[in-house]
C-alpha cells in the first residue's frame, strides 16, 4: 500500500522528468543538429561533453552542479543577482540537474537520426527554394520521427530512474525535493522493505513497459539509444 509520501514522490518525480524532457528536446535538437551537419573541428571536444553524463559517476556530475549552482558558483551569484535565488534544493535546481544528467540520451539518438536522413533530402529542398528553418521542419523532423520518440522516451526514464545527481542537489525535502529514487532510499534505511519494494515494482514494471512500447513501435531500424 503507497503512503502519502510515496504518491507525492511519484507525482513530483513524474513533474520533474516531464519538464525536464522537454526542456531537453527544445534545447538538444539544435545541438545534435549543429553536431551532425557542423564542420567544426573541434566537434569532437564538444561531443565528449555532451556523452560525458553517461560515465561520469552522478555523485560527481551532481557535486560540481552543486558548486556551480550554490551561493559563491557562477550560475549562483547570477541567480541571486537576479532575485531568483540559488538552485540548490529547489525544485527549479532539480530539473536544472535533471537535464544535464540526461543530456546524451536526448541528443545522442537524435543525431543518429539526422545523419540517417542525408544529404539527398536536404538537396532536393534546396533545388525547391526551402530556406533552413523550412527544410529543417517540414523534411527533418518528419524523416526523423523515430529519433525524436526515442530520444523522449529515454530522457523521461533516464530522468525516473536518477538518484545520485537528485539527491546531491535536491537533497531529500518532502513535496519539494524527494523524488521515488530517494523514497525508495529512506525505505531501505528504516528498513521498509515492503515499502521499497512496492515503490522499485512500480519502476521496474513502468520502465519495461516503456522500453517496449519503444521498441514495439520502431520495430524494423530502432533509433540505436546511444552510439
């Protein structure tokens, strides 16, 4: 039986990736768009950084936010230059840390995607006097519609599923800041265990059936999650 506190673990954890993901497809599509067709040749320095999330332990990526977001940090001084305060342990800082965990699996299918397209398409809305934004939205996004499912997809779970980055920022603060992964934490330590063990159920199962209805509905050529 979920507790009052599970179910609000559940509704602000389901709030924080659902902001999150989109926050990601707004500011990860330009990205990967620029990291496929862009020509820089330091493009290899800035893909480490985008894929560095997926092996950087997320203790680390959340200390240095952590720093970089609390009261002597670059993004904290102009916060609170700005009347905003700082992100630490706000619900605004979780989905801030939220996104950079998440990054990768948001930008990394959909370059997978874009270079799937090519450059014939692109050509031929050329020939068709499309400027950019046009081919961008009428050829791009419609060629790359399987990209863009498996990048939310991954996004939301990866975003469920976080613990070490949440906590290090959000900490642990009821109805602000505690999300499932921690409650399922503070059920282990007062050893709840059927507690814990109702809340890692709705996960498991949630994450499964995600990951099929992914995979159900790319079928032939799924989008590669990460390259």
């Amino acid at each position: 039986m979920l507790s009052a506190d599970d179910i609000n673990a559940i509704w602000l954890t389901l709030k924080v990736a659902s902001l999150a993901t989109f926050i990601l497809l707004l500011i990860g599509t330009p990205i990967a768009w620029w990291l496929v067709r862009s020509q820089f040749r330091g493009k290899s320095i800035c893909n480490a950084l985008v894929a560095l999330p997926i092996v950087l332990p997320p203790s680390v990526l959340g200390f240095y936010l952590l720093i970089l977001m609390g009261p002597s940090g670059l993004v904290g001084r102009l916060t609170t230059d700005l009347g905003l305060g700082v992100l630490p342990f706000t619900f605004a800082g979780l989905v801030v840390a939220s996104v950079f965990y998440s990054l990768p699996f948001v930008v990394q299918p959909l370059q997978t995607a874009f270079t799937a397209i090519g450059d014939a398409p692109l050509e031929a809305a050329a020939t068709l006097r499309a400027n950019p934004l046009d081919t961008f939205f009428t050829v791009v996004i419609p060629l790359s519609r399987s990209g863009f499912l498996t990048a939310s997809i991954l996004g939301f779970t990866h975003t469920v599923g976080e613990f070490g980055v949440v906590l290090m920022v959000g900490g642990n603060i009821p109805e602000r800041t505690r999300v499932v992964s921690v409650q399922i934490y503070n059920h282990v330590e007062a050893m709840e265990y059927s507690q814990a063990h109702g809340l890692a159920g709705i996960l498991l199962v949630f994450s499964f059936l995600v990951l099929l209805l992914l995979y159900s509905t790319l079928k032939t050529n799924p989008v590669s999650p990460l390259k």
